[in-house]
C-alpha cells in the first residue's frame, strides 16, 4: 500500500494539470466568443454539447460515466458563462432588458383593505408623502395601477408562518406589473372586540385568511370558531359594527383603535417573530443605486436537470439565491412557472451577464423586479 503522503502529492500534481488545462479551456471559450461576435452564431447549442458529452464520455462505465459528464456539463456551463460575459461587454445593446436608471415621483398609491390595514401601514411606510387610497382586493389594486390610475400599489408577497401569497404573484404576470420596492414588516396581531366584551364572551374570530392561521394555537386553545374577511382592518370594522360580544377581531392594534374596539389579548401570533414581506408594483422596471434584491421568473425544458442547471448557473455567478418556489402554469397541466429572488441589482455587470444567459437558453423569462429591501419596522 502506498503512503498517503505520496498519494496526495500525485493528486496535486493532478490538479495542477487540471488548472493548466482549464485555464486553456476557458481561453479557448474567449475564442469561440470572438468567433461568434462577428458570425452571430448563438451560444448556446444543446444538440452539439449532447454530441459532445456522448463521445468524451464513451467507454467509461456505471459511476465513473456521471461523474465524469457531471465535470463536463460544469466545464462547458462556464464556458458558456464566459462568452455570454464577453459578448455583453461587446455588446452591451444586446441586454435584453431597459429599465429605467431614476426614480419617479410617487404621488398616490394603492393598497388592498382599509385604513389601519397592514398593507396601509406599510404603505405609510414606504412612501409616506403620498396619497394612499384603499381598494377592495389585490386584483382591483393590479388592475388599477396598471391603468395608470396610480404610481405604485403595495401588496404582501410572503409571511413567516402563512408562506407565500400565491395570489399576489399570479397578478404580477398577469397584469405585467414589476416590483420597485420591498419592506418587511413585523405582524403584531391583537385579538379586538367591543366594549364590554371579554375572552369567555368570544365565540367567533374573523380575520383575513393568511392571519386567522398565524394564530391558529391561540385560537384552538380558547375554542374559537374562525370566520374569514378580505382584510383584518375590514374583520375590525365588522366586529364594530355587529356589537356583539361574541365576535372577535384578529387584526392590528391600530385597526382596533380605529374602530372604537378593546384589545383583549396582546401579540396573539404563534411565532414570537411574525413578518411580511410587502412589495410596491408599478407598470416600470427599474434599476437604481441601492438596489439589492432582483427578482424573476421562468419555466423550464421538459428534460433531467433542467432545474439544476439553473440552479448552478446562479452559483457559478456568485448569486446568493433568497427564494425560491413554483406556481403551476396557466393551461399548461403539470408545467411550472419557477420564482427565485436573488441578492444583486440589474446595474451589476455579473447580474445583467446571468440574466442574458438566461434569456438565451430559458424557454422563458421574466425579470419581476430589481428592488432594495427596506429596514424592518415593528408595528403593533
């Protein structure tokens, strides 16, 4: 048996020669890029890079064949990385994205539900010189904005314990809205009813779907019956206007104050830490100094490891992906629209190289929004 000091030593020298020869492979992928600047040849051709792995790989067996098309497929991705990367240099017209470079104005603003509302407190929050006009429903918020009856509508995309608000991303597709702005904001839910009313006199709780389960162990410890609202500011304004003692509202303290209710029990939220995360969407992509979140969506050819090799292409550019999740596609049985938030900004020369990839090779892709993630603020 040899000694493992020798062996290392050979994997060394091994892995010198490893470098050597990528370094020359990537130089090599600098030529090709040269070569395709002036004939306009694509990038990216799955066909020949299947051809390729076939015969690199012939005659290698079992484990040995994976592992060995696994290195390739990882040579040839960075390859391709680095000829997308000069290519953009080259030609920077062939981003395929215009975002705007400076912010507009914002003077009015929509949000979903009533004053006292989460999202109108954090619509407060996000633009506090601007006129914040409520509307019924997040759809009528999209819709409406995207009209142009309004510079910006806030939303909540994603809570702690509820998860995501898949309603909200549906929208932004279908009404072609982008996110300029995000602020996570702490939920602090209070249980509110009339004057004179106690925790034995509740019977029923009413709230918005996405809060009622944030608080489903206090509301099974008491008994409650659970009963939905469009809103929690709307289940305040409710239980105010029905004067029973038996009616309860899981809502905002501010939304209890406003409707003339008693808050019987304080932070009512099973997780001691309860967030959401609310966007503000307008019918502009933007890009500015500051920015720190892209987000985008995409869908995938119908082949192994399609996922995965999106997966990789955000690792090889150094992206720290945030989130990600899937939404079914419309008319489309069984086929997904994939949602990942990243850390970075459209003004990054790394993000906009990642994105041309993408485009290039997705069958496709949408930047939702180039975005900067505010400070949390607690709100009672």
């Amino acid at each position: 048996m040899r000694e493992l000091n020798d062996i290392r030593r050979d994997i060394n020298a091994a892995d010198e020669q490893l470098r050597g020869l990528f370094l020359r492979r990537m130089a090599l992928a600098l030529e090709v890029a040269e070569n395709k600047a002036e004939t306009g040849d694509k990038v990216f051709k799955p066909e020949r890079e299947a051809e390729i792995l076939a015969a690199r790989a012939a005659g290698l067996a079992g484990g040995l064949h994976r592992k060995y098309v696994s290195l390739l497929e990882a040579v040839i991705r960075k390859s391709r990385e680095s000829q997308y990367a000069a290519l953009l240099e080259r030609f920077p017209e062939r981003f395929p994205l215009a975002p705007e470079l400076a912010a507009r104005p914002v003077h009015t603003v929509f949000y979903q539900g009533v004053g006292g509302a989460y999202a109108h407190q954090a619509a407060r929050a996000l633009f506090p010189e601007a006129v914040h006009q409520s509307l019924p429903s997040w759809e009528e918020v999209f819709r409406r904005v995207h009209q142009g009856e309004a510079d910006m509508g806030v939303v909540p995309v994603e809570n702690t314990t509820a998860g995501t608000v898949n309603e909200v991303y549906d929208l932004l597709l279908k009404y072609d809205l982008s996110i300029n702005r995000s602020y996570i904001q702490e939920i602090s839910h209070c249980l509110a009813a009339v004057p004179g009313a106690s925790l034995a006199s509740v019977k029923r709780v009413c709230s918005h779907p996405h809060a009622l389960p944030q608080c489903a162990a206090f509301i099974k410890a008491h008994g409650y019956a659970e009963q939905c609202e469009p809103n929690t500011a709307i289940a305040a304004e409710k239980v105010a206007a029905a004067n029973d003692p038996a009616l309860a509202a899981i809502c905002s303290r501010e939304a209890a104050e406003r409707n003339g209710l008693v808050v019987l029990a304080e932070k009512v939220n099973d997780m001691g830490r309860n967030e959401t995360r609310f966007i503000a969407v307008s019918p502009r992509l933007t890009a500015l100094p500051g920015d720190n979140r892209v987000e985008i969506c995409f869908s995938l050819p119908n082949q192994a490891g399609s996922l995965n090799s999106v997966l990789s292409m955000l690792a090889d550019y150094g992206i720290d992906m945030t989130e990600i999740h899937s939404r079914p596609m419309k008319d489309s049985p069984w086929c997904y629209i994939f949602y990942v938030d990243f850390t970075g900004s459209l003004l990054d020369a790394d993000v906009r190289a990642l994105l041309y990839q993408l485009y290039e090779e997705l069958p496709y892709i949408k930047v939702l929004g180039s975005y900067c993630t505010e400070t949390l603020e607690e709100t009672a």
